[in-house]
C-alpha cells in the first residue's frame, strides 16, 4: 500500500473511488460534501435518496461507509462515511477510525484500487487537526486492505502540513 498527500481538491482526483465527509442525511451539506454533490451532477444525491428509502431511513449512522456513483466526476464511486462530531468532553476517535476502515472495506468490495479521502471530521466538525490526521494515518496503515493507492487530499495548507507530520 502507497500513501501519497495531495494538497488540492478531491473532486478533481483520478482515483477509483473518493470518500465524502458526509452527514448522516446523506442529503448533502457543506465542505467536501457540497463540493462533490456540486461537481459530480445530481446522479449522486438521486442515489443517496434511493439509499435513505431503502436502507438508512434513520440515516447513515456515524463510522459507517457506503458507495453510491460518482456521477460526473472523475472517480468511478462516491464513499460516503459519516465522521463524528468532535466533543471535548468525549473520546470519539475509534468512530473517526471506523470511517477509514469502513470506507477501505466498502472499497474492497467494489474492487477499488485507488482511494482519496478527505480529512473527515477535520472541517465543519471541529476535530482538531494534527489529532485527525494521526487517526486517518494510523487507520489506514492499519487496516488489511487489497488498495493500492490511497491519496490524503488536503485542501488547505494547514492541513496538508498535519498530515505531513502524521506521516
Ligand atoms: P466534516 O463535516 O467531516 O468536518 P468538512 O467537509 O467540513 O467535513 O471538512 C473536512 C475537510 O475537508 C476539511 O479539512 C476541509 O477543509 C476539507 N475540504 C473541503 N472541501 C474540500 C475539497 N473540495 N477537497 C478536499 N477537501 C476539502
């Protein structure tokens, strides 16, 4: 397994599959997950309200993964994965590493060789940095998985150099 950093936008990446820091809605929101609803075209959000109907009524629960199409973007899939809300007074990084896990599971099983992820929980929700990339790092060197090729893409410089140090 190869892990390279990318500072850059995910949406933009050939790979076989990019994961979504989505929320449990699976409706779209804002940061990486409005970026690639916004590029990748409406076939996406069509497939995640398919999703919600059929399996996740309540929502997608937080650490879990689960691929829809990538519709117009460079990637074949989308892997949404839900990342926990950071909470001071709360241990939560075991759901922040079932995120990479079952994101690396759900790829495997589509026969993903390339995966980007993004720095889940690491924006809207607040987890602190250099903590989120030391979760994502470890995780995925971890994790027994048939990808080859997974790609951090970070979007912001500060970002990038947390991973850096992770790594
Ligand atoms: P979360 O709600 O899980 O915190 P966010 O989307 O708010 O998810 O943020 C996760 C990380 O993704 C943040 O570091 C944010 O800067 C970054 N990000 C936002 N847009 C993009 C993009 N287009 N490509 C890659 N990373 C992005």
């Amino acid at each position: 397994m190869r892990i390279t950093l990318v500072q850059g936008d995910i949406t933009a990446q050939h790979v076989d599959a990019v994961v979504n820091a989505a929320n449990s809605s699976l409706l779209g929101g804002g940061g990486v997950d409005g970026a690639i609803h916004r590029r990748g075209g409406p076939a996406i959000l069509a497939e995640c309200r398919r999703l919600r109907a059929s399996h996740y009524g309540r929502g997608l629960p937080t650490g879990q993964a689960v691929a829809t199409t990538a519709g117009e973007l460079p990637a074949r899939w989308v892997i949404h994965t839900v990342g926990p809300v950071h909470s001071a007074g709360e241990d939560r990084s075991e759901l922040l590493a079932s995120c990479y896990r079952e994101s690396l599971r759900v790829a495997d099983e589509l026969g993903a060789a390339s995966v980007a992820f993004p720095a889940v929980s690491a924006g809207i929700y607040g987890w602190p940095l250099d903590d989120a990339a030391r979760i994502a790092i470890g995780t995925v060197r971890a994790t027994p998985t048939e990808v080859t090729d997974i790609r951090f893409v970070l979007f912001d410089p500060d970002a990038y150099a947390a991973f850096e140090r992770a790594l």
